[in-house]
C-alpha cells in the first residue's frame, strides 16, 4: 500500500465507539486490496503498548491470510539507540537509590519537609520529575531560573535541591536514563529522515501525543512522504469553535481532545483535514453528540444554552445507557457483579472498566459465589502476592523484637516450611501459638523455644530451625544495602525451606515467585549505589519496591467477563461496557501532589500540568461511554463520607435535566430508573433471613454435671453472671488468651502481688528494709525482669513512687499489729453436706500475739466498698469464713481478727471487711444456701443475672447470643440432658 502525496502533514482519526485495533487492521487490509501481497509487509506499523500490538496480531490471524506489516512498539527504539552508538540506559533502580541517598540527607536537614518513611517515595517523585524534563526537552537551567520570589521558602529549597540533584545525576559517564536516551533517538531519527526519508509507508497509531517525545515523533511521522497518524478516539462532532477554545493549557488540559488540537495547531492543520481512517459508524452517533456537548470546556459550556435544544434522538442517545447509583460501594459492586453474571448467562462479553483497584476487588469476591473469575488485566500487586507478604514480613524481623503476632503470622505462611513435613510443622506452630497465649513471653526468644520442646515430641530440628531463623534478629545501626539485600535472601530461602534441609522451598516458584525473584536479583546488582542503610529503612525500600511490580497469575478465567484499566480499555471492544467508581477522586483520580514544583511552577517551565491525567481520564471516558451498551456506576457514599460524582457524570446528568422540550429529563430518569431495577434485586440478593432472636438463656444442666468446685473469686461471678460459670465448668470452654499480649490489668496484678510478697518477706527478715527506697528498689527490680515493655515499666513504677511513702508507713503500723506469716497461701474447704469444695488463695496472712488471723488482699485499682462486699463482691469475708474453718492448713482453725484490702492506687485506700456486719458464720450460711440453689434440677445458669453495668462484657455473651435479648426479657430455663 502507498499514500497518495499531499502537501499537508497526513493525520486520520477513528472516532470515538469505533474498535481502534479492528478499524486500525480494516483500514490497513482496505488500501492493500489492489496492491501486490509484500506490499503490506513493507509497512512500519508503530503502535504505543504490547496489548495494542498482540490484539493486532491476533485481528490478522483471524484472515485471510495475508504478510503482516512489520509491527513495532514506541519503546522498540532503544534497539535503534544502540545500533546508533549511544550509551546504554541507566537502570532507573541505580537512579533511584542515588537519589534517595541525596534526599535522605535533606530529610536529616529539614526534618519538617516530610517523615522517614516517605524516604523512597519522594526519591520515586524525584525521579519522575528527572524523566518528565528529559522526556519534555526542559533543562535544568531552566528550572534553576523560575521565579519563586513570591512565593514560600519551601519551593525557593526545592529548587536548590533539584539543581543539586541534577548535577549529582550527571555523573555516569557511560550511560543515559531512560528518558533522555529515547529522546536522543527520536531527534537522530528525525534529523536522518529530513536528509533520507523513508519510501514505504510509516504508520504511528493509538497513541494520544500526551509526552513531549512521543508528540514530536507522532508530528515527524505525519510529515514524512508516506508516513501518517492515526488518532484514536477523535471527536468528530466537536464545533471548530470550540477547537478555537483549547489554546488555553491552564483551562484546557483537562479537556479530552487537548492533546488531538495541540498535534494539530503544532502542524498547522484544522480538524476538518484530518481524515476518516475507515468509514465505520460509531455505535451511537447521537450519544457521541449528547457527550460531546456534555464535555465542552468551562469556557463555552454557555453552549448548552445555545446548542442544547438543537440535540435530537436524546431518547436514542440514552436508550443502552443505565445509571447506578448505589447508597455504598458494596452495594455498587454486588450489582455490577449481578450485570457480569447476567452477561456471562447471555454468552456476551463485559468488561468493568475502572481506575478504582478497591472496587475491582470488591466485584471479584463478589463473581466468585457463581464460580465466575474475571480475567483481570491488572492482575495482582506484586506486594500483596503470597511470595510479596512473605518477604515484607521477613523484612520486619529486622527491625523490631520479635513479638508473637509476627512469628505466627510468617509459621503459618503457606510458603514457610513449604517442603517437606509441612503437615508437622502446622501442628508444631498451633501447639506452640496456645503455649504463647497462655503463658508467654510476649517477645519469644531462643529460651522460650527451648522449653516449648521439653515434654514434646517434635520433628527433628525443628526448634533448632525454629531458634536459627526468628530468635534475636533486629540489627541496629546501619550496613550496605548489598548486606540488607543477602541477609534478607538467605533468611527467606530458610524459612520457607524449613527444618528439612532436603527439601526446597517454594518462595520464588510460580509466576509470583519468579516476579520477587527479579525484583531481589535486581536489587542485589544495584546494591552498590545504595549506601548504608537501617533496618527500617530497607524494609521501606522493599516495599516500595514491591508496591510497583504486577503479577497475573490467574488459572481459567471466564473469558468473556473482563476487567480492564482505562489503559486496556483503549485497545479492547466488548458488547457491554461497565464505567465503575464514577466519583471524584476516583475517576478522576486525584492529582497526586508534587513535592518539588507546583502548579505554577510547572507551566513556567513547560512541564505537564496535573491536568494532563484528567485530560487522558476523560479522553477514556469519552472512548468508554461510546460502547454498544454501557453502565454508569457509582456509589453515594463512601466508607467514610458522602462522595461528589465524577464531573463528567454530573455534567452529563445536568445537561439531560436542562433539555425538557428534548425529552433529556425523562431520559435520565430512565437511565436510574434501569439502574434502580438491578439495584433491587441486589438488594434482595444480600436480604438477610429472618430468623427469630434467641431467649435469655438458663440452661439447666443434669446434676452430675454441675460444678463441684470453685474458687473464691467465681463466687461473685456465680452471683452476678452464672451462665459464665455453666460455659466455664460444664461446657469446658474457655477464652482464648490474646495473640499480642499487652501490659493490662492482670499482668499488673501478678507483677505487683509478687513484689509485695518479696519486699514484705525481705523486711520480716531485716525490719530494717522497711523504707521506701528499698520498696523501689525491690519494685524496679521485678519490673524489669517481667515486664518487656519500657513505657510500662516507667508508668508503674511512678504509680508505686506516689504511694510508697503511704504504703510504707501504713506497713508500720500493720506490722505493729501482727506479723505476716504467710504469702499467696491456698487453701480449700468442703461444704457440708454438700458435695463441693470452696478453693482460694489469700494473697497474705498476718498473725498477731493472741493467734488471730489478719487477712490481707491487694487491689490494683480501687478496692470494693463495704456495701459492695456486703451484696455481690464477697470474696474476702468468704475467705475469713474459710479461714475460720480450716481451710488454711497451717494456721487450722483460727479467729479473723481482721480482713482488709489494701488498694494500691495513689491515694492508697485501706477498705476493711464488714466483719461485725457479716460475720464468717452469716456468710458461709449464705454461701452454703448460694451454693444448694444450683444443686435444684430446675435451677437455671441464667446469663448476666446482676452485672454491675449494662456496658460490662462477658467472656461468653456471644455465646448466651446477648444483644438478641436484654435484661428486661425473662430467663428462660432449658432441661438439658
């Protein structure tokens, strides 16, 4: 094929509805028909993705069969660069870790310019902003002369900075970035073809001319004798009036033909030259004018005014067209799935097009309950894969002490102990998980491994394996990346390895593996320009990195349900086409912002403005809506708060409601009305079934069943909520001890009981240490030995400094009185005649000269009132009707003098037992009457019979189905045999 000669730069264009790849192939078979068969193959074919060049291919298949045109990709010019001489391109990784090296020195000298963790986020920023001058042709002189005088001192210190950086960028000698080097090849390529220009045919398509080196290609191409650009998406209903508007970058850059009037007004050409590539309609020319009209520039959008009323077949226009607007995203994206699942019932192809990765996965999860998996273009990030997890989380051990969350999350990792005796090392990991919870440590360590193995029989060398690859693995301080990079690698490959050291693990296999592998390997070979760096700081870089790479390593799916990016969208046609996530923020997405150049700053320089990425957005969206059928979805709201509709939506939704005579307000409500349709039936889908609420229960379990004993301190417990004590001793159920142990009451509780029994033994011993500063000694000692947590430490030890004084004079005069005697002595006693035992444990005994006992109980916090202990907390008058009844072997049968809780809470309280108004006798006649209720058949384990507060929680009110009922409703008893 050849082009007839003209005078004027040759540019075509495929409207908007239009297949750009099938029209592309139409148009190119269409001027080859009477032309020899290598005609064709002597065409250059340039398109700007690999999607774009294998959907071609596969067009071309599909015959007859012809010689394919020599298909080549916008980034196949760096084989050019190196047939022409030039240096290699720099590896943006070795760029990237020089410059993060630079901005970690500035984060060190400006500390308030952005946190450490930002660190390779903004060396990525920096970057870019590197590629877009060299890609754009702004040097850097350039931008060392902008203006800032007027503006604040943070941009003045950007700038200085960038100039700083540019110089450090130019020291390779033997190789270009990226960028630079592509440009370079397009200018030698433009200057050879002024002098040679090439006889057959060179074609550049699909691509919108929105980078410098790709617009000065496209406008050397469309000027060569045979050469021509094909535009894709063009909007041929647009007025050469409005044309005229776009000059403006500042007002017109979001606009979707922006890019298409600047290669035109660049090659001195009107859109009424640009011709049609082929003659194929558009799927609705009546909605391509409705959206023209729709997406004018705010400068002349009074055009809807004047232009508005001339719009026809408005009805026709809307008729494949349906509003969704969801109240929230998961009911958004259950209705999109509804549609997809219809489609794929009807055999047509669907395609959910959205920038909102959130939603796609939302619409995934929900196609899966019909066994429908999309074929997801974007795949999986890299970071979010099974081999991405695992290497984060083996980054972390070197950065904090290993606590219990981390060590179960990586043991239970389906790529830890991969290889051989999996099965075992899954059982191992759940025994040790409920030693953890129970008893400890909160920081596991090589000693903890060790005495987990005593008494059990594990697999060979697995505690040994265990100890090798989690016990005392933070670094502190710095070391070369190349020693982060090996230490991380040789410690991943023994996890996922495992005990056995014949088998291998499979951390870099499947597509996944071999994706982390790449980017390790990667690393490792630019390891030398990292310099030194801290655990955290690796672990940051890791994931940054991880963060960039894609896999798609989906098996099956569901060919004719797809999900594309706008990018794929482009190049891909299907019979129904769903524009997901139309919010703002979202479609758009928000214009990230630019650490290094503003707005302002940026169009003094000649660099893209932020517009630019909504201009291509809506140069999607005009593509996107022109489909056969299409769905326009959003949702209300968010998780967190109303959303406003995506401006070409809502510029859409207005112009239909400012159209009455043309039927546009009847047509929009049938737009929501179709969407309201499938909204309902979602709706349905996700209705839950109604069942009855559950009853206040009080289960009535047989005799032999019921408890036989219990402690002091679950006799308030029977009293108030006695359906915990049927989950406890009947069921045998018991709560499960958090993961991530934290500094809370109970440890507080044993930690201080423990130092008042040392420091009370230490000073029965020598009267002498009865001081304050031996009680803090005492005090700081056992803090530090159990308790892990500095914070905790100080915040007890300064409760402690607050009421040692108070303690240690009360001490005194207790002393005085009676000796002690006793610490944490346990006892039990029988209730006769009753077949039950009251167990106990008093924290301390104090006996005076007459033999009378003096019981003593620690509170934490504050200690109960009188009139408390009188009616519901009666653990220590039971424990001096014990006492009195021998239940204490050592002290037999003796007087209580006095009982007593000591809280240990600043101011210290001392709140004595009401023993003259409960005495031992009273009390354990009404223990004993307590304790004969629950020995009736019909007597009931009500749940949450007396709690203190409605807002107190028990360890099993899920299980007594609590929030179905409240207190106002009746227990209901239940026989149960």
């Amino acid at each position: 094929m050849r082009f007839e000669p003209q005078d004027t730069p040759r540019l075509f264009a495929v409207p908007c509805g239009v297949d750009f790849p099938r029209a592309l192939v139409d148009g190119l078979v269409a001027r080859s028909r009477n032309t020899p068969p290598e005609a064709l193959a002597k065409v250059e074919l340039i398109v700007n993705t690999s999607r774009m060049a294998r959907r071609v291919r596969d067009l071309f298949d599909q015959g007859p069969a012809l010689l394919l045109p020599r298909i080549s990709l916008l980034s196949d010019l760096d084989m050019r660069a190196t047939l022409r001489g030039l240096p290699p391109a720099l590896p943006p990784l070795r760029r990237r870790l020089e410059l993060s090296q630079l901005i970690a020195k500035l984060l060190e000298a400006q500390p308030d310019l952005a946190a450490r963790s930002s660190l390779y986020d903004l060396s990525d920023s920096l970057a870019a902003l590197f590629d877009e001058m060299q890609g754009e042709g702004v040097s850097p002189e350039t931008i060392r002369s902008l203006d800032v005088s007027d503006m604040s001192g943070h941009w003045a210190r950007a700038q200085q900075f960038i100039a700083i950086a540019d110089d450090f960028a130019e020291t390779h000698e033997h190789a270009m970035d990226a960028q630079a080097r592509q440009r370079q090849v397009v200018l030698d390529l433009i200057e050879e073809w002024q002098d040679c220009p090439p006889q057959h045919p060179v074609i550049l398509a699909g691509s919108t001319g929105s980078r410098g080196t790709t617009l000065m290609l496209m406008e050397a191409i469309a000027r060569l004798p045979q050469g021509a650009v094909i535009l894709p998406g063009f909007d041929d209903q647009q007025p050469g009036h409005v044309w005229e508007h776009l000059d403006d970058p500042l007002m017109s850059e979001d606009h979707p033909q922006y890019r298409f009037f600047k290669i035109m007004r660049d090659l001195d050409m009107t859109p009424d030259q640009v011709r049609p590539w082929v003659d194929a309609l558009p799927a609705s020319t009546a909605r391509n004018r409705l959206v023209s009209l729709a997406l004018r520039p705010a400068p002349v959008t009074d055009a809807w005014m004047r232009e508005g009323p001339e719009l026809r077949d408005i009805d026709q226009a809307t008729a494949d067209v349906t509003l969704v607007e969801a109240p929230n995203p998961r009911a958004e994206a259950l209705t999109i799935a509804l549609r997809l699942r219809k489609a794929a019932e009807d055999g047509q192809t669907a395609a959910l097009i959205t920038p909102d990765r959130m939603l796609t996965r939302q619409v995934a999860a929900a196609l899966d309950r019909w066994d429908i998996l999309p074929d997801d273009s974007a795949g999986q990030p890299l970071q979010l894969s099974p081999p991405g997890r695992f290497l984060r989380h083996v980054a972390e051990l070197f950065c904090k002490p290993l606590a219990c969350d981390t060590l179960l999350t990586l043991l239970k990792h389906p790529l830890c102990h991969d290889g051989a005796g999996r099965g075992d090392h899954l059982r191992h990991t759940r025994e040790l998980e409920l030693r953890l919870r129970r008893y400890g440590p909160p920081f596991p360590d090589a000693d903890s491994f060790a005495a987990f193995e005593i008494g059990r029989e594990l697999m060979p060398g697995w505690t040994a394996w265990l100890t090798q690859c989690f016990a005392d693995k933070p670094i502190r301080g710095t070391q070369p990346l190349s020693q982060w990079v090996e230490a991380l690698r040789n410690l991943a490959e023994a996890i996922s390895r495992g005990s056995q050291e014949a088998a291998a693990g499979g951390l870099w296999d499947k597509k996944a593996g071999r994706k982390a592998l790449e980017i390790m390997n990667n690393l490792q070979a630019e390891a030398g320009y990292g310099g030194e760096m801290t655990a955290r700081d690796f672990a940051d870089l890791l994931r940054a990195l991880l963060s960039q790479g894609e896999v798609r390593d989906r098996d099956a799916p569901y060919g004719s349900i797809l999900i594309w990016g706008t990018l794929e969208a482009r190049v891909q046609g299907a019979d129904l086409v769903i524009l997901g996530g139309l919010n703002e923020g979202s479609w758009p997405e928000a214009a990230a912002p630019d650490p290094w150049l503003n707005r302002q700053l940026r169009h003094q320089a000649g660099l893209l403005l932020p517009e630019r990425r909504i201009g291509l957005s809506a140069h999607d969206f005009q593509q996107a809506i022109a489909a056969p059928e299409v769905w326009l979805t959003r949702s209300e709201r968010s998780d967190e708060a109303d959303t406003v509709p995506s401006r070409w939506l809502n510029r859409m939704t207005n112009l239909l409601s400012g159209l009455p005579e043309q039927g546009g307000p009847a047509a929009l409500t049938d737009m929501r009305t179709r969407g309201q349709e499938w909204l309902g039936w979602a709706e349905v889908l996700e209705a839950p079934i109604s069942l009855p609420p559950a009853k206040r229960p009080a289960p009535c379990p047989p005799i032999a069943a019921r408890p036989r004993r219990l402690t002091i301190t679950e006799i308030p417990r029977l009293i108030r909520d006695p359906y915990a004590i049927y989950a406890k001793h009947v069921l045998k159920l018991r709560p499960l001890d958090p993961l991530v142990q934290e500094p809370d009451a109970l440890l507080r509780g044993i930690v201080l009981h423990k130092i008042l029994e040392d420091f009370i033994k230490a000073t029965v011993a020598d009267p002498g240490r009865l001081t304050a500063q031996d009680f803090l000694a005492t005090a700081a000692a056992h803090l530090e030995a159990k308790v892990p947590w500095p914070i905790a430490r100080s915040l007890w030890l300064a409760r402690l400094e607050r009421i040692a004084d108070d303690f240690i004079n009360g001490e005194r005069q207790r002393q005085q009185t009676a000796r002690p005697t006793g610490f944490e002595v346990s006892g039990a006693v029988r209730v006769a005649p009753l077949d039950f035992e009251i167990a106990g444990t008093a924290d301390r005994i104090d006996v005076d000269e007459r033999g009378g006992l003096h019981l003593l109980d620690y509170k934490t916090g504050d200690p109960p009132t009188e009139s408390q202990q009188k009616t519901f907390e009666k653990q220590l008058l039971i424990e001096a009707a014990m006492a009195e009844r021998g239940a204490f072997e050592r002290y037999g049968e003796g007087r209580v003098e006095r009982a007593l809780f000591l809280g240990l809470k600043s101011p210290l309280k001392e709140v004595a037992a009401p023993l003259m108004d409960e005495p031992p006798g009273k009390v354990w006649e009404e223990l004993t009457k307590l304790i004969s209720a629950y020995f009736e058949p019909d007597q009931g384990y009500s749940s949450r019979r007396m709690v203190f507060q409605d807002t107190q929680t028990g360890d099993y009110d899920h299980l007594a189905r609590y929030g179905e009922w409240d207190r106002s409703d009746q227990p209901v008893s239940e026989i149960l045999t």
